[in-house]
C-alpha cells in the first residue's frame, strides 16, 4: 500500500491540505472570478501577505511548486552571463534536475556549514571574483540564493542574514531566499528572523506552501514594487502561471488568516520538539542539530532497518559500513498520538 | 468587482472545480501518500486513464497546465536543432510567451483553416524541407504539434486526423494533440475521433482539466510505453512535478468515474447548442462554425458594447473599423437558467 | 572538381581574401601580441573602424561570422521574455539553424517587401502588442533586426532607414543592423546611407568581412560606449571569442586602410552593373531590382538549365512549373574577363 | 607596447600562424570553392585527419575554436536532462564564460588529480548515480569530458585513458576528449597515447589548432560515422559554421602534411624540457610534474615580480601570502636564443 495508515514521518507533504484551507476552496468553489491572479481572491491574499510581511509595496505572486518559483525568480534576476551562488547542498544544486540549467545559468556552489552559506563565504567569491584576472572569461555571479530553513533543517540567525543581506547589497547582488518549510522557521523557539526581516533583507523570497499545509503553492514576495518588471509574462513563459490562479492565492488567504501559518508550524515544531527530546533520553545521536520539524538521526544500519520496518520513512543516507542517517520529519497534521507511538518505536528498539 | 456575481460567458475556468472532484479530494484529505505521483490514487487514475483511452501500455502523466505541459511535451520529444510545426493560430504561437522559445526551439508556423491544419499542409511543410537544398542550415521540423477543439473550438475529423497521422508517421514525426479543451470536443455531435483514436493515431496528447471541471490538471498520455525515456526527470526539469502528485491524479480519477468527463462535455454542449440556435434566429453571424462550447459571434462594435454591459465576456477581437468578434463560453458550470438569460439580453439587443 | 576553374558567379565567399589581408597578416605573422582582442592590433582596427563610422566613443567587437555576430548580439540585447523583430525573409529566420531560439528567443516575423521592413510595418507590430489585452501572454517585442542589404540585395534609403529607426527609439527598442554584404550597398550609386548614418540611426550593427574580402570576420559596432555591458563575456560565453582576436581586427584594419572596403565594393558593384546591362539588353527579366551584388533573374528552367551547364550556380529557386529565379553574385574578386564570358553566355541562351 | 618585441613566455598563441600554413592559405587564396566545407579542400584536409587517426570512416568538422567546439560537441552529445561530467579544473568549467550552461546543461564537477579523472572517479560518480534514489530528481551523468593534456600540462596515460574509456562503455557514456593543445602531449617523451588510441577509446575529440600552430581551427573527429546526426546543423546553430570553411580545413592539411603537427609538439616540447632542465638545477620548484609545454613554477613572491619585469608572462596564482606560482609556455614558435635568454633571467634572479 502507498498511503499509509499507519506510522508515518516520512515527509510534511503526505496528506492534502489543513481543514481549514479545504474548508475555503469549498466555500468559494462556484463563486465565479478572472483568470490568471487578476481576480479579487488573489489581490485579497496578496494584501495578507504584504500585511504579514510588513511590506505595503510588495509584488506577490502565487506559484506552484519550489522548483518552478526558484526557476523562474532566479531566471528573472539573472543576466545571460550570470550564475547563482548558493551552497552546494541547495536544493537548486541537489534536487531540481537541472532546472536552473535549462534557463542557461550556472548554480555556482560554495561551501557551507549544515547547509548555511556564511557571509564571509560569500564575500570571499565576490572578491574572488573581482581579483581574477581572467574574470571575463569566466561565470559571473549574479545573485545569491539560501534556503531558511536549509535543507537540513538548520536555521540562519538574524545577525548571519542581516550579513549576508550587506555584502549583497556591498555589491549589488540580489538576495533570494527559498523558504519552502518557512513556517517551521518561523514556529521555531531559536528563531529570531520574522518575515517582515526577510521583506526588509532580501529581494526575493518565497514562503512555502506546499510542505506547510497547502495542497500545493508558494507565495513569490518581492519587497520592492516593480523589482522585476514583466515578472508576469516571465511566469506565464516558465509554465508557471495557473489559469485559476485564486485555487492557489485562496490557500495563501487561509494560510494568512487567523494565525494559521503559525498555527501549522508550531504544531509541527511542538511534535517535533518531543521527539528530540526522547531520542536524547533514549542516547541517539542527532546527524545536524536541527530546530525545526526535520529530525536527522545518526545510528547503525541494523537498528535503522528495524525501526524502518515499524515506521515509514523516506530518507536514508549512508555514512559509513555500518551507519546510516535517518530522517524523521514532523509537520501540521502529526497527531500527538502518533508522536507517543513514534516515541515507543525509538525506545524499544 | 472582480468574481461576477450576475451573467458571465466569459471562459470555462472561472470557478473552481466540479463538485464531484472537491469531494474526492475532501475525502481523501486526511490520508498519507508517498510524493510525486508515485502513490496509489495516482496509480489508480492512471488505470482509469489508460481504461479511457483503451490504451493498456500507456505513459501517463499529471501536470498542473497546458503552457506546462505543452513546453515538457515538446522539450522532450525535440532534439536541439529542432522545431514543431503547428498551426499560426496555435496556443503554443500565440499565447505561451514564448515557453518554447526558452526551451530552446523554434515553433514552425503553418497556414490553417479556422486553426485546423491539413495534412496537405504538413506534408508540404516536409516535402519542402527535403527538397530544400540548404536545408542543413534551417530549423528541421521534429514534430507536428495540433490542438482538438482548435482554438476557435473547431474539430479535427477521424478522417482529417488520420490523415495527418499518416504523413507523421511517413515521416517518422511525433505526432502531439493539446486537448486542453478536449471534453468539449468528445461531447460533440458532430465530433468522430475517440480517445482510443488520439490513443492510436499520436504520439502524445493531453486530456485537459484546468477548462473542463478540475481546479487544475493536464493528463498527459504517452499510449506507446517508454517511449520518452526519463520523462520524469523532464518533468522535474521543467518545474513542472507536484510535490502532492496525488492533488492532480485524484482530479483526474473522478473525472473518469461514472463518466464525469463525458457529463462536464455535455452540460456545455447542450448549453452552446441552445445558444447558437437562439444567435441563429435572432440573426446573428457565427465568425467561425464551431461546434463545440466557444461561440465567436462577429456583430457590429455598437451592440456588443450594449450586450458586454450585461453579460461578462473576456474576447473581443476587432475585424474592421465598425465590426469586432466576440465569444461566449460555456462549461460543466454553466446553468439552464443562465442560458436563458443570455438568450433574452441576445434577443432584446 | 569542387573549386571551380572556370566560370562561376556562384557566391561572393568563395575565394580566400582580398591580397591586401592576406599581406597584412603575412607581415605580422611572427609578431607576438596578446590574445582575446586585447592586443594593439586589435585597438588600431577597432579605431580605424571607429573613424569610418564617425563614431569615436564605439565600441567595437570582431567577431568570426554572420550567424555568430546575430546570435551573440541578440541574445545580449533581448531580455528573457523578448523576441527580435524581423521580417520573415531574414538570415536569422531562414538560414541560420535556430541559432536565436537556441538562446531562448523567438525571431517574431513581419511581412515585408523584398527583404525590407517598413517602419509603418514595425510601427503596426508594437502599437498592436500595446493594444493586446493579452500581451503578457505573449512574447514581447524587445527589438528590431534588418539587414542592409536584403537578402535578395535590396537597399533602405537613408530616409527609410530614419523612419524605421525614429520608430524603435519612440518605442525604446534598440534597431541592429546585419550588414553582412554592407560593402556592397556601400558602393551601389543608388546608396544614401553612409556608415556613419548607420552609427547614428542604430543601436548595433556589424560590418561584414566574411562577404566582403576577408578571410572571415564581421565587424560588430556598438555606437555608444557601454550600451551592452560585459558584452566581452556574452561573447565569450557564445564560443565566439577568437583567442588570436588579431587575426580577425588585421583583416579590418587592412579593410579600412587606403580605402579598401570602398574599392572591394565597388569592383563587385561594377561587375553587377555590366551584367545587368547585358541582361536588360538580351531581354532577361530580373525578380528583384536589386542595385547590389545580387542579380536574380527570373527565366524558364530549361534556359537555366542551359546557363548552368556553362556557370558555376549556387542558388535556384523554383517559381512555377516551367519558371525558376537563378542568382548571380559578384564580388571584390570578379573580373571583367569572367563579366565578359558571363555576358557572352547570356547572349548565346 | 601590447606585442612583445622582446622576451615572452605568455602563451601558445602569441604568433600568427607556422609559416607552412601561411604559405598554403596563401597559395591557394585565389582559387574558387564552394561554402561551408563541402569543397574538396576540406575534404582533403578531412582525409589527412582521418589517416593519422588511423579512424578511415570518421566524420571530421573543423571548428573555430575550443570554447565552440567544446559547446556544440556537448550540446550534441547530451540530452535536455544530463550534464557532462568533467574534472573541477575543466576549461568548460572554469574558463567558457558558462557556454555549457547556455546549452541548457549542467558541468558535474569532480574531484581530480592535476587537472586529471581517474576511472575509478568515474565509476563512483555513475555507481553514486545509480544508487541514489532520488536521481530521477538531480542531472544525470550523461558523458564524460576530460583534456589531453589538461589544463596544467599533465598527461593521461593510455592505460588511465583505457580505464576511462572502459567505464564509460560499460555505463554507455560518451567519451569526449578536449585536446586544445593536444600536440604538445602527442611530442612527449613520457607520452604513450596516439591519435589512433584516442580514435579507438574515444566518441568525440578534438586536435587542437588554435594553440599548435594554426591561425585558428580545431578538428572535431568522430571515429564512428554517423555517431552524431545532423551535426552539421548543430555546428550551424551554434553559429560556429565557417562560410569559407576552407581557411579552417586547409590549415589543418598543412598540419597533417609532411609530419607538421609533430614538428610543432617537438619544437615545444624541446624548448620546454631545456626550461625544466635549467630550473632544476637552479634550485626551482615545480607547482606540477607537467611534462608538456606548460611549465608552473612556485616561487616567492618577490622573485616571481623581478622575473616577471623581464620576461613577459601571462600566468600567476597566488598560494599563500609570500608564494605563487608562475608560467611559462613554449610553442612552435620559440627559439632556441630565447630560451637561453630565459634561462639567463632564471639563472640570475
């Protein structure tokens, strides 16, 4: 069987969406309105969104998926010449097919810690850069991308963003974050960064919808009005336009009404919170030290293969001969039923 | 106002989706399934699609929209020094921003009739490009690429698309339909051509949901298996893979129970049917004899002013200084009672 | 044989360069200079090619050939979502092999008259996108592409050439000129524009070696100073940076040292003109009035056939059953000897 | 002064071109031929190539260059959705300005040894591929680029190039080698691999011209024929098609003409191997073992500024605060007195 009726902490995008969103598009679903995110629902949930974000001027366009926003923002910012930086763990790097390439750009890797570039790592390739003498001849870097939360689940601090933010604008890089599990950021005790910093810190962001409670979709902010103009066709030329373009902005106008954005991360992070606490009593390792709802276990293969078979999980990575990492991950709709059960499964094997 | 809360023809994608899918999809909200359409609802709309098309071996992808769709379909099939020839009228020309374009191929534009073309005209278009003796230094044409109902809501006839499926297959070109309104075609009268038909005589098409009944989705059917390799890493490739691919196969598995497909067609028909028969006797001129649910009526700029003052309508299109076209949309959406409205505002102007 | 001891008026490629190159790059040969066109060579071409068009801020590029310099310059000036402007007759549309949508652009299409855009034409094409209600779903207008001469060696007057260009500067389109045979327009009689009204109606335009006299090269000439930033990587990045850049700047400095790219203009235009004398004379009827280098004469095809067998043809095009459009083509390397057999051979048909 | 009448060391394209092919280029300047290589110039140049590869049935393209040709070749070679994978120090990674990416694919970089894959480097890459379960979501590995010799002199031996060649067959992988300065390597004492190895191990390689002697020029070499359809399309698209396709061909006939591509290597290699001899016994240090006409010296950073003030280099690298590391290239072009002059410079500073 596919679905699973039992345990699961495979993933945040195994069911369809919170109730609350469905109870929306159910409400609204004969009303009849304009195509393409020109109608009344989509201008009501970008004014949430702005609200939200404290951005009175923001643009705000409602895409489908992360691959698709990254590929078309990113193809947006970049001149022909130029490539992204971004650590080498980015999603854009590991797990897009080449979609960045298919747009003619290069993602240009750094290095990077759990997954967070830092702003000397970035100040250093711009310098880099900028002291090559053969610099023409080679790819010019464009624009910055990182991930809040990374894809390890880690998150940057306000100070490390507020930095990297200053080099970008030192040297007149836009700055794009991914927040494509933005919500378990946001719920975290140890966060510090709001999305009005990330208005007030980048040039493009997008909060993620798909891995926090919608049935799919990501709200593309951009701070500044007109930032990137025509940015409407550049969707539409990406295949990223959706002709019912309010099935998507409706979910972001339930995500952004009565706290429920926060809501669906704190619960996640709520869940996820017990389960560190219980793999620590019961003397696992954690892979990376991550807050938010992606739990990275460092164990031997052998004890992995028997909790595998009592929960579903989706990632397994190997370390070495005997160990592997495991990945537990929490998110809106994890019952606190399951938690306990969960809980069971890691102390008795 | 925005969402038209009186009388609108204005297109087929104006409200949410049939109700029988928003049951589907509320039902089945709360179960957990893998990603990426690799889960058995996808599995089991894949089944009833392969059923629907008597095609048994059949590839089937669900993608979120047709300009999505067709830029993944044709990058695919396309090898780099490639273009698809196609209808000037077609979708892919005219209103895709230049999606294919940015996929790297040129779109090989056609001379038509009412957005149809002859397998006459493709076979020139072939014959030309081998006869041209610097034809090494021209786009090769590597496909054919047409849309059923065109988009002026003409058909292809089995016989007419036979015919072009035979001087494709001469050839040795892939053959592509967008059947982006495909249910409006299938419920016609006059129409001939099966989906078992578009099974065995392309090489790929599309079943369109995003303008027949679903909130959103395209069902993209490949009938001979394998026959583009990796095609799911195109897919991903294109931003075009949903996370919760079962949101789109769930669409689809309802549109093909109980015959919803047919009935959405049907509704719509009936529905064009008694309007074109009121134009008839009220003496309008039909710009285009389409049968299908897009009515294109040419009439003199003054009167559709008046009747665009009571009636939502989204095309205009000027022919001469005096006269313009205009077009009224019908869908599963459209209501008996509604029909009759729009007939009185036809006859009283 | 493949090269032609005979008679032939097949092309103005088809020698090696005019012996005036071929000593300029035999006297430098064992000099050492810096690669990639930053050499001192390469700085004298690029101001003697300043100084013939009157424009001492340009910058100027040498690039290897036509099709090179289109794609290049192109793909710099157009952003994303654009597409270039041309009439359908033109090199990038019908012989260069999808090299601009290679690079993600549509090659919009304009009728025209033998080859020539008019600026009422361009004029009608961007006024009809700004009308569109849907032209963000279309691929935007971002710039013309003409060439001087035509494909078919047709001229713009001077005050063809303003109105075309006073269009693209009201519309904020840049206007690039493909001057792969400019030479030969330079020299025809009935030419009013001068390089340097080239320099000052357009955005970019290229002076064609290839054609005229070199071995190879094309002359590209940005006007003002700094119009297409990093112009040096978008070359580089294009594989059309010659890492000896020298040896394409020593053939454009020869070219414009003691008029040579005057006197390579007018032998061919000479030629032509005793040709078309004799052809007038002999009662052949011309397809196009072309005062160039290009002489196509419309005859029955058993006449062509005949004039073949005596001299060497590289183009023929069928116009009815019993008509072809055979071309003539002088060049700076045509003699009178061989003017004199052509005509004899005209007059003996 | 940008050409250096005195001592340089810069590079292997400082000249014009040997003497041999100035004086075929020159004599044959005036005789006619058709375009674009189909002339009998070219094929003889073609036949030439393919005796000395011992390759009788390989297709044979002479291109401009090597950023175009390594771009048209992998464009030709790659599907949408694969990326070449190639050492980190690639030229295509590191100095084409992101042409490969322009074609829509991703470099897949690897770790190395000077410049050098191992088999076994590959193999793990292919073997990580297949074993990741999420590969249908990254680029997939779709050939293998290496350099003969790479990017700092260094050679791979015929059992290293036998390894690579096997693992690419075995995964179906094409084999492409880049051989820019591949007479260089072929003159090498410690060289053991022919043209004929490369013909039989290889899919795809290229003899440098550009760097060995000729004004310009690489040819392309196919061993199989018809391993790569309508490639002469591809080279046109990629507007790397010469319209006198002969200046390239004829170059490369007086290269394989009475053992001058040999000559050329030996010339080099001598002049550098007296070099090395020189700096060993004045106590240098070698940055890389390099066999070929590349020599890199790591040296203080005061001694490598007073050496650089008399003799003209192109090169250095920094490697920590004091250190870095200089080079010096030899080439057809350098003569024995100016290599006793550098050894003075080296002797004395």
């Amino acid at each position: 069987m596919d679905h699973f009726p039992n345990l699961s902490f495979a993933s945040d995008y195994m069911e369809g969406a919170h109730p609350a969103i469905m109870q929306r598009l159910a409400e609204t679903n004969l009303l009849q309105s304009a195509g393409y995110g020109t109608d009344e629902f989509s201008e009501a949930a970008r004014r949430k969104v702005r609200t939200a974000c404290r951005a009175p001027e923001a643009d705000v366009y409602f895409l489908v998926g992360g691959t698709q926003a990254n590929a078309t923002v990113i193809g947006a910012l970049l001149k022909s010449y130029q490539g992204v930086l971004a650590p080498a763990s980015a999603h854009i790097n590991v797990h897009e097919a080449g979609a960045i390439e298919l747009g003619g750009h290069r993602v240009i890797t750094l290095p990077h810690t759990d997954g967070k570039l830092s702003a000397e790592t970035v100040l250093a390739a711009l310098a880099a850069y900028d002291e090559d003498e053969t610099r023409e001849h080679t790819v010019m870097p464009g624009m910055v991308y990182i991930s809040q939360p990374t894809e390890t689940g880690m998150l940057y601090s306000l100070a490390e963003l507020q930095a990297i933010s200053d080099v970008c604008r030192m040297y007149g890089l836009p700055l794009y974050v991914d927040g494509a599990r933005l919500a378990y950021a946001l719920a975290c005790p140890e966060n510090d960064v709001t999305l009005a910093d990330l208005a007030r810190l980048c040039d493009v962001f997008y909060i993620g919808g798909t891995k926090c409670g919608a049935l799919f979709g990501e709200a593309v902010v951009i701070p500044q009005h007109g930032f990137i103009p025509h940015f409407f066709s550049i969707i539409k030329q990406h295949g990223a336009l959706l002709a019912k373009g309010r099935i998507c902005a409706l979910q972001f106008d339930a995500l952004f009404t009565d706290g429920l954005y926060d809501t669906i991360g704190r619960t996640a992070i709520e869940a996820a919170d017990r389960i560190r606490t219980a793999l620590r009593e019961a003397g696992y390792r954690e892979a990376y030290p991550s807050p938010t709802n992606q739990i990275f276990v460092l164990l031997d293969k052998e004890k992995a293969r028997r909790i595998a078979e009592r929960v579903e999980l989706s990632f397994s990575e190997n370390v070495d001969e005997t160990h592997c990492v495991i990945r537990f991950v929490t998110s809106w709709a994890t019952t606190g039923e399951n938690v306990d059960r969960l809980i069971r499964v890691l102390k008795e094997e």
